[in-house]
C-alpha cells in the first residue's frame, strides 16, 4: 500500500500555461512535490477560462496542501492579472469556482474540500487524480484529450497556412495587376485585379486599378461602376479624379466638376486636375473660368502643349485672337511643329473673321505639314481646304474638301458629328461659289 508521501491532490487550476510554470517553480523551491496535469493544451490554446475543466491542475504531494496553499495565495497577491473585483489572494472552489474565504480550507458554498482522499503517485504526467468531493465533473479520457488537442492544433494550424496563403497570393496578384497596368495591358490588369476582389471584396485599391483600365479601354460605364464602389469603400482624392475624368467623358460635367473641386480643395490636385475642370468649365461655357483653370495648369506643368492649346481655344472663345495665337505658336515651338498645333493655327491664319490676323500662305504651309504628318487625317484636310480658299485656290479647295465628305472618319470625335458635316458640306458651297471660309469665336468648334 502507498505511503502518504507518494499521494497527490489537486489544490488549484490556472488560466494559463506561464501562470502554472510559476506556481510549479514557487512550489518546487519550497520543497513541496508537485507536478502539472494538462499544460499542453493551455500552451496551444493561450489564455483559458479560469476554472475550465481542461486547465492546468496543480497536483501536490497529500501531506503539503496547506503549505501549498499559503504559496499560492501569496503568488496570487503579487499577481496584477486578477480581477480588480477580487482580492488578490482569492482562491477558488474547484467544485463550483466560488472564491474561498481567506485561509478557509472548506467552500461556504459547496462543501468541497482541499482535504481530500488522495491519489497514488503517477508514473508519468497524464496521471488522473480523484475527482474533488464536492459536485463531480466527468472525466475525459487521456487518449481522446489527446486526440482533441491534435485536432485543435491541426485545426489552427491549417487555418493559419490557409490565411498566409490567402494574403501573399492576393499581394503577388495585386502586384500582377499593377505591371499590366503600367505596361500598358488593361485587359491583363482587370483579370488580375478580379482576381484580388474574389478574396477580398473589400479591397478598394483593386477597384481603383481596375477602373482605371476599363478607362483605358473606353469601356466607361465598367470603370464608373468599379470607381464608386472604390469610393464606397474609401474617400480618397485619387479616387475622386479618376471619377470626375469618367465623368467628363461621358458629359456629365457638372458631376465632374463636383469632384474635381473636392480634389482641388484637398490639396492634392496637380495639372491634370486643373486641365480637366478647365475642359469642364469650357464645355459649360464658362470660358473665364477655364481660362484661369488652364493658367493654372501650366504654372504646375510648363510644358504641357495639350493645356497651352486648350488656353488658347478658350481665349478665341472670349475672342482674344492675338492671345489666341501667341499661345498657338508657344505650342508650336515646344512640340517642335506639333501637326496637331499646326492645324490649329493653319485654321485660325485661314478663317479668322478678323482680318488682321488673317495669314494665308502660312495657313496653307501649317496645313500641308499637318497633313503629311497625319497621312491626310480628314479634319486636317478640311484645314486644308480652308487654306487653299483663302490663297484663292477655289478648285484644290472643292477638291479637297469632297474628300474630306467623302472619308468616313470625318468627324468621328466630335460631340455632334451631324452637325459637323452639315458645316463641312456648306463650306463646300462657299468653295464653288468661289467666297473661303471665315469662322467667329462664337462658331469656332
């Protein structure tokens, strides 16, 4: 039969494995025998609930319980983890959890008691002490507790891989997506960025670049419909641009400049910010506006030609014809002859209604050269026939001006292409009849 010395008894069960490991060192410099049950899984699981039936039990030798016990009270005080509610040193029922008066060896509530019968001392840490006195829990066991907490690591442990997996592929796609961009392939970027949004649909960086290549594409109501739900998810100025440029694109200019002013407001506008508003001011026909939008832009951006040239479309509007073409032939200069900046001022040396800023040669020369650097883009032949018009070329500029009817992407960008060969046919009848062409800021297009 066992003698005293080799009996254990459960005294207390911690929240946790560090807690244990420094009753179990405390207990073990005092001499007292002791041994763990059930710290694996409190080092798998972290933090358990105090009391839970599977935490770890400080087993102690049947003759030391009340030494133990004086340690563990006095671990417990200097312990800051406990419960503000608590006093420090508050042991608990390991019946009904129910804390212990101080220095009580029996519940006041239940009955149990840390004197209880003991059990034999275990030959390897999966021992099983009696169950306490008081109300009895059922025990699990050891073979399936193992088995539980193989699962539960196993389980942890493939939901960890599955979210490392999860996060570097959707960052490696992302990345995918961004190169496409950059490159200049849209269609490889939306399969990319769709694939970033399958995972996690609340990526708004992902809605942003795939919008930006349904742009790219024209494909505008995909790339408005991906930008708001970017939005949706955050406001971001970048954001906003892109949207109001959709905007802008699809004539809705008030929209646009809504976001445009936000962006500006924010600071974080740059010269394209202001070109696109000066764009949506001007189709509003609100030139003044425009015209300080443009000013603007340029200030950010001195060698944008596509600002320049808007600035002085805006100036024929306000009929600032000699502004108008200083800003041309600025143009000119910096895009070392531009075909688009000569056409613009081939038409104005043609056609201006003021005719002292008429300049027919140099009309016709603008407009050849346009003309041989495009391959004979039809607007540009319709400059040309303008030209020879103006020189008294009435036959070349009938001529001309028949092909230009005659091509079928004749006025393919402008906002009114009906209307716009309604204007190159009556040119036409102005040729025959041997009279050019003459344009005022109100009808310049």
């Amino acid at each position: 039969m066992s003698t005293p010395e080799n009996k254990y008894v459960e005294i207390f069960r911690t929240s946790s494995a560090p807690q244990c490991e420094i009753i179990r060192l405390r207990l073990a410099e005092e001499g007292i025998p002791v041994f763990i049950d059930g710290e694996l899984l409190a080092s798998l699981a972290g933090e358990l609930p105090f009391g839970w039936r599977n935490s770890p039990r400080i087993m102690v030798d049947s003759t030391r319980t009340e030494d133990a016990i004086k340690i563990i009270r006095e671990i417990l005080q200097n312990s800051q983890q406990q419960d503000s509610t608590l006093d420090k040193g508050t042991i608990f029922c390991l019946a009904c959890q129910s804390p212990f008066d101080e220095n009580a060896m029996i519940c006041s509530r239940c009955g149990w008691s840390f004197e209880q019968e003991p059990v034999s001392t275990p030959t390897n840490t999966e021992a099983q002490p009696v169950a306490p006195t008081g109300p009895k829990e059922v025990e699990i066991p050891t073979k399936i507790r193992w088995l539980v907490r193989f699962i539960v690591a196993g389980v942890l442990a493939v939901v960890g891989f599955i979210g490392y997996k999860i996060f570097t592929d959707t960052e490696e796609e992302f990345e995918n997506g961004l190169v496409a961009l950059e490159k200049g392939y849209p269609d490889e970027c939306i399969h990319w960025m769709t694939k970033v949004i399958r995972w996690d649909s609340k990526n708004a960086n992902a809605y942003f670049y795939r919008s930006h290549a349904y742009y790219h594409k024209k494909q505008n109501a995909e790339a408005l419909a991906d930008i708001n739900k970017a939005i949706q998810l955050e406001t971001n100025p970048i954001y906003l641009d892109l949207r109001g440029e959709i905007y802008s694109v699809l004539h809705k200019y008030e929209e646009a400049l809504t976001d445009f002013n936000t962006v500006i407001e924010s600071k974080k506008g740059d010269d394209r910010t202001f070109h696109n508003r000066g764009h949506c001011y001007f189709m509003l026909k609100q030139y003044e506006r425009a015209v300080q939008d443009y000013q603007q832009s340029l200030k950010l951006k001195p060698t944008s030609y596509h600002s320049r040239l808007n600035l002085a479309i805006n100036y024929i509007r306000l009929g600032r014809w000699e502004e108008a073409i200083a800003e041309g032939n600025e143009a000119r200069a910096m895009t070392n002859n531009n075909h688009l900046i000569l056409n613009f001022l081939s038409y104005i040396y043609s056609s201006c209604s003021d005719a002292k800023y008429r300049n027919g040669p140099l009309a016709l020369e603008y407009a050849k050269k346009a003309c041989e650097a495009s391959k004979n883009n039809p607007d540009y032949l319709d400059s040309l026939a303008a030209a020879y018009a103006e020189v008294g070329e009435f036959d070349l500029a009938v001529e001309t001006q028949q092909k230009v009817l005659a091509d079928k992407n004749f006025g393919a960008e402008d906002l009114d292409r009906e209307k716009a060969i309604a204007k190159a046919k009556a040119r036409l009848e102005l040729y025959k009849n041997r009279k050019p062409s003459r344009v005022t800021p109100e009808e310049w297009e």
